[in-house]
C-alpha cells in the first residue's frame, strides 16, 4: 500500500532528487559539459561553466519531475517504478508540482543571466519536448515515441555548445545526431526486457505493439545507423583517426549485442544491451574529448 503519512522520517530530500532522475540527468550532464568543451580550446568563463550546466540539470530535472507527475498513475504498474515518491505517496502531486515549478524557473534565471537567451530558449524547448510532447502524448500514442521524443533527450551537448559560443554549429548538430541514432537502440532494449510491464501499463513500447523479434530486428538496424552516424564527425573533420578508432570498436561492442538479442530467446540480453549502451555513450563522448585535445584541437568560438 502507497505510504501517505508525509512525516515519515523516511521522507526526505531524497525523494525530491529523485523526482529529477538523477541518473539519466547525469549522462546528460557529461554530454552537456563536453560540448561545452568541445566548442572551444579557450578557457570557458567559469560563470558560463557552472551556472551554465546547473540551468541545463535544473530544466532537465523539472522535465524529470513533470513525467512523475503524469506517469504516477502508470508508475505502480512496473516493478522499476513502484517504489517512486509518488507512487508510494511520500509526495503530493502538488509537491512533486511545485518542486518543479521552482527547479524549472530558476533553471531558466540562471542561463538567461549566465549564458544568452538562444540556450535559454532551446532548453526551454526540450523541457517542452520531453515533459509534454513526449510524455504527456507521444508515450501512449504511438510505438515510434521514442524515436520522435527522442530528439529532447539528445539536446544536451548543443546546449553546452551554445552556451559558450552562442550560436547553433553543424558540428554541435552532429552531437545531437549520434544522440538521437543512439536513443532507440538503448531503450527498445530495456522496453524488451520490460515489455510485460509496460503491457499491463498499457504503454505502447515497440515490444508490445510489434512483438520482441520485430523489435530486435529495429535495434539491430538502428544500431547500424549509429555505427554510421558516429562516423560523420570524423568524415567532417570535427574529430581525428583516434575518435574513428573508437567509435567504430565501440560501434562494433553494440552490434554484438544487438546481434546477441536478436539471436537470443528470454534471458537477459535486453539489460545487458542496455547496460552497454550507457557505457557505449559515457566513452564516446569521452573519446570525443580527448580526441578534441590531443589529436586535433580546433576553436569553434565566433572572432572577436
């Protein structure tokens, strides 16, 4: 039973923090911070570095807070939701509301006087992606959710890039591209193995409208996409031979997966697909980084 007394010791800030989806809000911290540092080999101001990023956590975490909002109601039906504040009643839904009122607007204050109005209103609308469009429609509307929604989640490294620079830069688009290839792979691999729960949910996951193999043969085919799209950086001169390198070994530990869930029958393929596809992400933009400094370092920043 949904625990409703509010004065449990057991409530507490925790609770709030993870309204924000601190995981996936992290992973979208490193994207953000590395194309911060991609646009440029000059220092970033520190005032743009650090209120820059917590504007970008602070939207992403009221987004966060918004689908556990809506999603309460489905969130008690999947064994990776139940135990989420509002669905044992440690928070109101005006809690969670408010929470993400504040998270939200003082998000939106801190880049419009730290960073510049472009990157407030960009991540402004991938709030408005996620939290509404996504969550609020494209969810249960269609088994393509992913895929369409998907282009709020891949905004995080060129809002680092606009924060520094100011402006929307190909290679900054680039970034967002191999997040976008990247997005339905990673999650039709946990929608597989959660398919049964997003079912009773009555979520229309790929899995559940189409059934596992069709789902698989997707996830082999977008990861080929990825493999392809992760080249394109290099192709443009963005990144050198280190970052193909490792873009392509990686590409190649996907695939695999991709290939073992395709091939496999139960188990636990989808989990460890998905597990790998967090991994797969950290160390891509990682490579990135160090390909950006020590292979060929290139300023993106407009002339002064």
């Amino acid at each position: 039973m949904p625990n409703t007394e509010l004065n449990n010791p057991a409530v507490s800030w925790r609770d709030y923090l993870e309204l924000c989806k601190p995981n996936v809000v992290a992973l979208m911290m490193l994207t953000s911070v590395i194309g911060m540092l991609l646009a440029t080999d000059q220092s970033i101001p520190l005032s743009v570095f650090i209120f820059g990023n917590l504007g970008i956590a602070l939207v992403a975490g009221s987004a966060a807070a918004v689908n556990h909002i809506v999603d309460r109601h489905v969130d008690d039906k999947m064994a990776r939701t139940l135990n989420r504040p509002l669905v044992q009643g440690r928070l109101k839904p005006q809690q969670a509301t408010i929470f993400a009122l504040v998270t939200g607007i003082f998000g939106m204050a801190f880049l419009l006087i730290f960073t510049n109005v472009l990157t407030a209103w960009l991540t402004l609308a991938a709030l408005v992606g996620y939290a509404f469009v996504y969550t609020m429609f494209l969810k249960r509307a269609t088994p393509q959710n992913i895929v369409i929604g998907g282009l709020a989640g891949a905004a995080p490294p060129l809002l680092g890039w606009t924060a520094v620079t100011g402006e929307v830069h190909y290679n900054a688009l680039l970034l967002v591209l191999v997040i976008f290839a990247w997005t339905p792979p990673h999650f039709w691999a946990l929608a597989v193995h959660r398919k049964d729960e997003y079912a009773k949910a009555k979520i229309p996951m790929l899995p559940v409208t189409h059934g596992e193999k069709y789902t698989k043969i997707n996830i082999l085919l977008y990861t080929l996409l990825l493999v392809v799209v992760t080249t394109l950086p290099y192709l443009t001169g963005m990144f050198g031979w280190l970052y193909l390198a490792g873009s392509l070994l990686l590409g190649a530990g996907f695939l695999y997966w991709a290939v073992v869930m395709l091939l496999s029958e139960g188990g636990n393929s989808g989990m460890k697909t998905f597990q790998y596809s967090i991994f797969y992400l950290m160390v891509l933009f990682g490579l990135m980084l160090i390909d950006h400094y020590l292979i060929e370092p290139v300023t993106y920043l407009p002339a002064t």
